[in-house]
C-alpha cells in the first residue's frame, strides 16, 4: 500500500514533465498584446508575416536589443552605436539610414539579404554580430522577456530576429513638412522654391520620381544610376548575374539632409554634390538603367537656380520628429 | 378516376425522371496566358536584337503595366465581366489572367482595357501596395497611375551610341488614353462546367509601329507629357495584340 502510494507520488509529480510545455517560473506569462503600428492612409499596406505578429512584448524587447551590446560577441556595440537616432537612425560614414524599412523587401546596398526584416536581422545578430545566445540565456532579465513574447524558454536567434524586426517595424518617419503637406487638414504649404523644386522631382525634367518616387521616396529596387564608367558589381555580387552589375538598391530620400554622405561609397560629401552628378556628373555603361535617359548628354542639365529649388523641395523629406520619438529611443536611459 | 390518377403520375414521375438524365449546364473557367513576342522573334531581355520599323536595334530591359475589365460576349451580346486590375511585370508577376465562374455558352470575343479605366485612374484609385505606388503616375494636374512602362535602349545607326527609350503611356492632361481592345474568338469558347485556356500574343514590336512609326529619336524619351505621343502609341498598342485558344 505505502509502494503503492509513493509511485502514485512520483507520478503526479512528474507528471508536469511528461507533458509537452515545460513548467515555467513563477510570474512568467505568455499572453502578448497586440501592438498597433500607426502610419497614414497614404502609405502602402505595411506587410507583416503571419508567424510574427507585431506585439507589445515583441517591440519592447527588439527596442532593448537595439540598444543592447550583448547582441555583438564581443559587447563592444549594439545596433543603435552605428544606427544613431540622431541622424535617422544612421550615422556620418557609410551606415544605412534604418527609416521605414517595413515596406523593404531586400536590404543592404547590394540586396545581398532579400526577403522581410526577420531575414535581415536574422543575418545580423546570427552573422554579423554572431550573438552569442547563451548570455542572453543566462542573463537574469532578457529570458523572461523572451517567453513573454514568444512563449519560449529557449532563447533563439530566429527569436532575436523577430524581436528585432517587429521593433523595425516601428521606425516609421511619416511626419516631414512634405507629409503635412499631403495631409489636408494641417494647411501646412511649400514656399514657392519648394514647389518647384517638386516640380523637377516629379516630372520627367528631373525624373528623380521613376526610382525616388511614391510616398516611400523610394521604388525598393536596384539601378544602375550611372556613377561610374566601370561600375562595381553590386546586385551581381548575389545574383552572379551580368546584367545586375553596378545596380545597388535606390535609398529613401526621407531624411536624407540627415544622412550623408551619399552613395553606397560615400562619395558625395553633400547633397549639392548629388545634384551636381545627376545633372552633370552621368557616367554610360552597359547596365545603366534606361530611366537615366539622360545620360547620354550627362545629366538632367540643370540651371544652378534649378537645382536650389531641388535642394528646397529635398530639405521638406526632413522629419525631426522621428529623431525625437520618445517610442524609438534607448529604453535603458528612460 | 382512379385510372385518371395514375396517367397523371406516370406523366409526372418520367417528367422527373426526364429531367434528372438531362445533365444541366453549368458555369467554368478561363484562363488567359499571356504569351511575348516582339515582331514574331522571342522575346530576350537585354539583348540588341531587335530592329524597329524606323530602323534603330534595340534591347528590351523592362515592362510593367495594367489589364483590366475582362468581358466575354456571347453572339447574342450577353457579357461576362470581371472586375479586376491585373498588374503584370516581364519576368517577375504570373502572366496568366484566371476568369473564374464565367456562365456556360458559346463566347465568341474577349474585350478587355490595355491600362485602367477613367473610374480606376484617378489618386488613390488602386489599392496602396508598393507596386500601385510604384506605378503612380505623379506629374503636376493630372492624376493616377502608369498605364505602362515599356523600358529599353536602342542604337543609333552609324555610330552604335546607346540610347535609353521609356515608353511611358497614361492619362495626359485629362486625357484619358487607355486601349479597349476587342479580339473575336475563333470557333468560339465553349464554358459547360470546364476549365477553357486562351492564348493572348503580344507583340511588343508593335508599340513602334502600325499605325504610326515609332521614331524614338524624334519622341525623344520623356512622352509622359506629350499627347501627341501619347495618342501615337494608344494607336500603335492596339494592334499589339491576338488571340489563340489552346484547346482543341
């Protein structure tokens, strides 16, 4: 009767093991909340994958890493030593501004990572940081958060991944004099030499619009915008493909006065500079994109009053706002 | 009497019987296949092996553009229409148009819009996904999207300089030029509960010509605000066009 009544004992007691969930530690929920990402009407449907909803826990979390050198082998950076807030999440030196990048669906200058922002930040804690997980899985906050918001007491990388992205998702700069513009009810107007510097980006005298264009500021594709006679391989370095060679993804100009210096070598210290090569500067080549018509005549040719109404119209991409969204910065300094 | 009754169910019940043996028609399916060529050669991207008919070698690089409302007809001008905005990019979208549920009968001509309709094309006329966004059609007054973008380069003669061409077509100046285009349907296509396949050939070569010879040197390469150009290549693109049905 006694043997009987202690194997029962064991039983019971290891029955919570036997079942497929794992007890969890006390005060340890999984319940995420959902997480509402606000942008305006006239911005694209923001694709979020199925198996990564945007919640609460997930976006506190993917802030925290951001900001967190724990993600970088050695500790020495986090994301946000190079992505810097105030300069739109980038950095003077050749740091991809990271702005809206929701609506990308390939990354870095030579789409070398193509996909959603899981498969890019996948890439950069796994192969670019090479976090290494069992400090974050030893670590006496960052587990807890984990199971919070993914129901997992195993700290993955595809775990920081989708951490990581769903706080991207949250970057959006939607708030430059340009968007109050569009929006009706803030009677914001350009100046006359902003206007007419849209005037040039949006028709075909400067056709900035076929590759900067929509409200993104960018067409999320790869060009060859005739920088150079002999032009690096860029895209071709993924695709191994001749007709890609020179083409590297078009940037948003949002922000932009932010985040130079310019081109995916940092060639252009300014954005007069910019302006200069589009309008003067065109190289031909084999792969250039037929959209840079005007090439064969090097340039656009603008007149040098042209050219500060494209400046205007550039500087009204800028949204100090995004620089000062309390929600973006670092969640350790609060 | 009694016999009267049982005439009258022997009628009903061989009615009832008639008519389930009589197999009722039922609704099917078309699919259109969207099949490139360029003056009868196959179409390669990136490759100068074309000539046009005002003379110049040219490449294909790129072409993104709308088809919209489908309609079958039948002989006796019963439609089947579908509301729909397919965007087709060379290369990268599926270039096949699916008709779902179309009625049975004979349909004897496909007519459908090469671009978007004057309801369609106007801000915000699209849903706001990036390709719409992309096609958007920005200029100053006027409004919507791209019908198309027809991208490649061409060689002048002589001295073999390259030059871009952008065939860029939409609504100029509240103009509105889309193509209708009406294709009749040899033999006609049978829809009783099947799934019927349709052949659409286009001829890109003949955006340069038929009726108007296309001089990309003459144009030059910013149309999008020219209506005369505009007008030439609504003509030229509407022969650009045939049907074939795949089905025996």
């Amino acid at each position: 009767m006694k043997r009987t009544i202690l194997l029962l004992g064991v039983l019971i007691w290891t029955l919570p093991y036997c079942t497929k969930e794992k007890p969890i530690d006390p005060g340890w929920e999984y319940d995420p909340t959902p997480f509402n990402l606000e942008y305006p009407d006239f911005f694209p449907i923001l694709e979020i994958p199925a198996d990564n909803p945007t919640t609460v826990q997930g976006v506190l979390l993917g802030r925290m890493l951001y900001y967190d050198p724990i993600l970088h082998k050695d500790s020495t950076e986090a994301c946000a030593s190079c992505h810097q807030q105030a300069f739109s999440f980038s950095k003077p030196g050749n740091i991809i501004p990271h702005i809206n990048l929701g609506w990308s669906g390939a990354f870095l200058w030579n789409g070398k990572i193509q996909g959603t922002l899981e498969d890019i930040m996948l890439f950069e804690s796994r192969d670019f940081f090479e976090t290494d997980l069992s400090r974050l899985q030893n670590h006496p906050d960052y587990p807890k958060r984990f199971y919070e918001a993914f129901g997992d007491k195993e700290i993955t990388y595809e775990h920081i991944a989708k951490a990581m992205a769903q706080f991207e998702r949250t970057m959006i700069s939607a708030n430059s004099k340009y968007d109050q513009y569009l929006d009706p009810d803030q009677f914001v107007f350009l100046e006359d030499e902003e206007f007419l510097g849209y005037d040039i980006f949006f028709s075909e005298k400067g056709d900035c619009f076929h590759c900067h264009g929509g409200i993104l500021f960018t067409d999320n594709r790869f060009h060859n915008n005739g920088l150079d006679a002999n032009p690096e391989p860029g895209l071709s370095e993924i695709t191994g493909d001749p007709f890609d060679v020179g083409r590297f993804k078009t940037p948003t100009l949002r922000n932009i006065e932010l985040t130079g210096p310019y081109m995916h070598d940092s060639r252009y210290e300014t954005l007069e500079e910019v302006i200069d090569f589009y309008s003067e500067g065109l190289k031909n080549s084999p792969t250039v994109d037929p959209l840079m018509k005007n090439v064969y005549k090097g340039g656009i040719q603008l007149t040098p009053q042209e050219k500060g109404y494209l400046l205007a119209f550039l500087k009204t991409l800028t949204d100090t706002t995004y620089l000062h969204n309390p929600a973006l910065e670092d969640p350790f300094h609060e | 009497m009694k016999k009267n009754y049982a005439f009258h169910i022997l009628i009903l019940s061989s009615l009832v019987l008639l008519s389930a043996c009589q197999k009722e028609a039922t609704n099917g399916n078309v699919t259109i296949f969207i099949n490139y060529n360029v003056g009868g050669q196959e179409l390669v991207t990136n490759d100068f092996r074309y000539t046009c008919a005002a003379g110049y070698t040219f490449e294909v690089t790129r072409l993104q553009y709308y088809l919209s409302n489908f309609t079958l007809r039948k002989d006796d001008g019963t439609e089947y229409f579908l509301d729909e905005v397919f965007y087709q990019e060379l290369g990268t979208t599926d270039p096949s148009i699916p008709i779902p549920d179309v009625p049975p009968g004979t349909y004897t001509s496909l007519s459908f819009v090469y671009g978007l309709d004057a309801d369609t094309n106007v801000d915000g006329g699209l849903p706001n996904t990036l390709t719409n966004i992309n096609m958007e059609w920005p200029l100053s007054g006027d409004q919507g999207y791209h019908y198309m973008k027809f991208e490649g380069k061409y060689k002048l003669p002589g001295t073999g300089e390259e030059k871009a061409f952008n065939l860029h077509t939409g609504a100029t100046g509240n103009n509105q030029n889309f193509i209708e285009i009406t294709l009749p349907i040899d033999n006609g296509l049978k829809i009783d509960g099947n799934t019927m396949q349709l052949q659409l050939n286009y001829d890109l070569n003949e955006w340069l010509q038929n009726p108007n010879t296309w001089d990309f040197e003459v144009w030059g390469p910013m149309i999008m605000a020219n209506q005369d150009a505009q007008l030439a290549l609504k003509a030229n693109g509407a022969t650009a066009f045939s049907i074939e049905p795949m089905n025996p």
